[in-house]
C-alpha cells in the first residue's frame, strides 16, 4: 500500500494543490504534514501577527481534511528530522512539497533530498504552487532573470497556465502517525488588535467578494488610501490559503480593465521571485549598489523611533504606520510613502524599514517586502532610482479629503479638508491646540541631502 508524504509550506490549501494531487494520485494514503520549524524560528521570522494567521490557516487546513476523512499532521523541530521521522512512521516511499526561492528554502530542499534519498525515499518538488508563474519559466536570452518588470510582463502575459485542480474529496490518513495539537490564534500574544482572519476558506470567501464587487472599480481606485479599495488578499496569497494560478485565472474571466490592472500586480510578485530566484542576496544586499553611505540606526535613532510610531510630523506617513501597527496590514499606496519617506527623506538605510516591516506585516514575504523596499530605496528594480516621493503633494492626489489622515491619526480630526496634510502652516495658537508634532525635517532639506549623498542624481 503506497504511502505519500506532503510538506505544506506556503501553500496552506487544498483547493489547486498540485502536490497533494499528485500525492494522491500516486498512493492509497497521504500524511499531510505541517512542520513548525525550529530553523525558521532562529531566523527571527515568526512574528506574533504572521503566527497569529498561520494558525487561522492551519486551523481551516485541518479542518477542510477532516470533512475529507483525514487530518493535518503537526510536528515541531527541524523540518528534514521531522519529515524523516514521519516517512519512518507512516512507511512512505514519496515526499511531495512546492518550491520555494529564498536561500533558506533551497537548502532545506537540498537537505531533505540527501536525508530521503538516504533512506530510500524521492523527494518531489512542484513548481507553480506559491507563484502563478515558476520563476525560471520566463528568462530573456542573455540572463537567468528578467531586472525590469515591463518586459518580464510582456513575456509573463504570453505564458499558458497550468490546469487548476480540483480539492480533493477523500484524503487517507494513515492512523498511526502521531500530531501535536494544531495552534490556534488565542494562543499567540501580542498581536495586532485588527488583524484579519487567516484561512483557505475566508480567502476564497474574500476573492469571491473581490470579483464581484471590487474589480471593475481597481484601476480608478485602487491608490484611493481612504477608500481602501485594494482586494486585501496579499496575506492569503503569502500563506498560499490562495492559489496564484487560480486567482489570476478567475480574474481573468471576470475581464474587463479592472482585470488587467488587478492581473498586473499579480505579475510583480512573480517578478519579484524570479528576481530572488535568481539573487537569493537578495533579502539583505542591493541588487543594483548606489554606493549609498545610509544613515545607520545610531545616527538616526530619534528619527527612526519617530517614523516607527507615527510621529515623524508628516500625516500621511504617520497615517500608514499607525495602521500598520493597528492592522498588521497598510495600503499599498502607504508602504511606499512610508518607505520613501525613510529612505529618501530620512536617509535611513532601507533594511531598517524592511526588518520593521517584516515585525508587524502580516504578509510580511521575505521576497516582495524586501524587493519592495529596494525599489523604492532604489537599489532594486526600479528605473528611476533617483524618485522621491512628496508626502504632502501625495497625500492632497491620493487623499484629497484628508479622511485617510484623520481615520488614522485622530489628534489631527478637527481639521477640515486638506488642511490636515500641513499642519505646520497653522497659525501658533492654532497649531497649540494639536498634540501633533513639528515635521523632522524639511521636504527640501532631506531632498538636497539625498541629492548630495547619490551624487547629484
């Protein structure tokens, strides 16, 4: 009687699940199995808000199983002892799991390999699971990775998807592999007091209302940081409780320009891993050098403290990291003007902002939180290096009213319109009656310090 072993990673679904399909085309018993892993624990990863979710999706995992007949195996401690320890328990002759981009993830394949193989078990490592395209499908010519977006986009567009798959309707479990308890939320601390709901099924639930009610609007509202119009599926799709393939496909369907513009931000968390794919460096050092002498967490600690908390004086950025700290999650439109504020602005090195980042964000990915950073820090991707993104100029496009300031920063509520992005204009006994503080620094000051520390660029 063959049995499978499949390792969930970031891919906690059993909707288009080509590892679990494959598992259980090929044997009469499956050990789904989830691996609390010591080694990314080391890593400093696992953050109360992305344990917090992650239990939400294992929760649903198991319990989507079990209306299948069978159950998610938990384990803890290093991932190759455990799963070697299951395949010895369950009798398994196959290992099937997705693969993954970052440094960590190839060692752990390549570990698990030599572990398996050792003992007489293959290792299947699918790809097209995390992403909706595999990062080493669309390579141009001259290069193992595409560095700018628009042609890798043009490529990426005329690439065939694979089948989704169906969920399975029975799972086998053998019974004699033993499981701890699965998590759940109420045991992690210190999370983030709006923190959505993590799981397969309130993803599904999400995208459904996404689709129908969200999409066609995407393109004309989509930078609208009151209106927050964005789907909000970034931590579905980063705990894999969402099918890359799968969604890029419905969306598809659903045609029209909010497609497109809706399918085209899909395409940048490819991008991204394709670049990581290819650069694994990546995560900690620039991609593209600018030679850059950045403000270290020393010289700038008031002002970094300041731009943690929100009270860097400028309201739109203290707006967006008031509800990254209230919500685990900020608008998109938000995280670059926080990032360009403290890179640009604040001249603070850009792997400061990313490793805050990566403390609260629920979809904090090791691979698009990092690349993003550097696009806007402009070591990464982007085209113009040299941009600097206004706060103020930002703030009056794309929050003309002021509601987003005023929902988030509720010292600043009694100004009327767009008088809440510059507070600092108001007369003195005016500006007395805000527990608000002065900017950090001027706009043009910090951009004539960029200037000189790029060179001129």
């Amino acid at each position: 009687m063959p049995v499978s072993v499949v390792l969930f990673t970031s891919d906690l679904r059993l909707h288009d699940h080509p590892p679990l399909h494959a598992a259980l085309t090929s044997s009469d018993e499956v050990v789904p199995l989830f691996v609390r892993d010591s080694g990314i624990d080391a890593t400093g990863f696992v953050v109360p808000n992305r344990q917090a979710f992650l239990a939400d999706c294992l929760t649903d995992l198991d319990a989507g199983l079990r209306r299948r007949g069978g159950r998610l195996v938990v384990r803890r401690g290093d991932v190759v002892e455990q799963v070697c320890a299951v395949v010895a328990e369950a009798d398994a002759d196959a290992v099937h799991m997705a693969a993954g981009v970052t440094r960590y993830a190839y060692r752990r394949e390549e570990r698990l390999r030599r572990a398996l193989a050792s003992r007489g078990c293959r290792l299947y490592v699918h790809d097209a699971v995390i992403t909706a395209v595999a990062p080493g499908a669309v390579t141009p010519q001259a290069s193992d990775h595409y560095a700018v977006f628009t042609p890798y986009f043009r490529r990426w567009t005329q690439e065939r998807l694979r089948d989704v798959l169906a969920a399975p309707r029975v799972v086998r479990v053998p019974r004699r592999v033993a499981s701890e308890a699965v998590p759940g939320r109420r045991s992690v601390s210190g999370v983030s007091r709006r923190l959505a709901t993590g799981g397969e099924e309130e993803g599904r639930r999400r995208l459904a209302a996404w689709l129908r009610d969200g999409l066609a609007d995407y393109p004309d509202r989509h930078d609208d940081l009151a209106g927050d119009a964005t789907s909000r599926l970034s931590a579905h799709l980063h705990f894999g409780a969402l099918s890359p393939v799968e969604v890029v496909g419905r969306a598809r369907r659903a045609g029209g320009p909010g497609s497109e513009a809706f399918v085209r931000q899909l395409a940048w968390r490819d991008f991204h891993h394709q670049v990581a794919a290819a650069r694994p460096d990546t995560a900690t050092t620039d991609y593209r050098t600018r030679h850059d002498r950045w403000r270290s967490e020393e010289s700038a600690a008031d002002e970094i403290a300041a731009w943690k908390e929100g009270r860097t004086g400028y309201p739109v950025v203290d707006a967006a990291m008031r509800q990254l700290l209230a919500e685990g999650w900020m608008h998109n439109r938000g995280r670059l003007l926080a990032a360009s504020f403290l890179t640009k602005t604040l001249y603070v090195d850009w792997r400061i902002g990313a490793h805050h980042f990566l403390q609260l964000l629920v979809d904090g990915d090791i691979v698009n939180n990092q690349l993003n950073w550097q696009w806007v820090a402009g070591t990464g991707t982007d085209t113009r290096p040299n941009r600097v993104l206004n706060p103020v100029t930002q703030a009056k496009r794309y929050d003309p009213e002021g509601e987003y300031v005023r929902r988030w920063v509720p010292e600043l509520a009694g100004l009327a319109g767009r008088a809440v992005h510059e507070p600092w204009k108001l007369a003195p006994r005016a500006r007395a009656a805000f527990d608000y503080p002065d900017p950090l620094v001027d706009l043009s000051d910090g951009l004539a310090r960029f200037r000189r520390a790029r060179g001129g660029g």
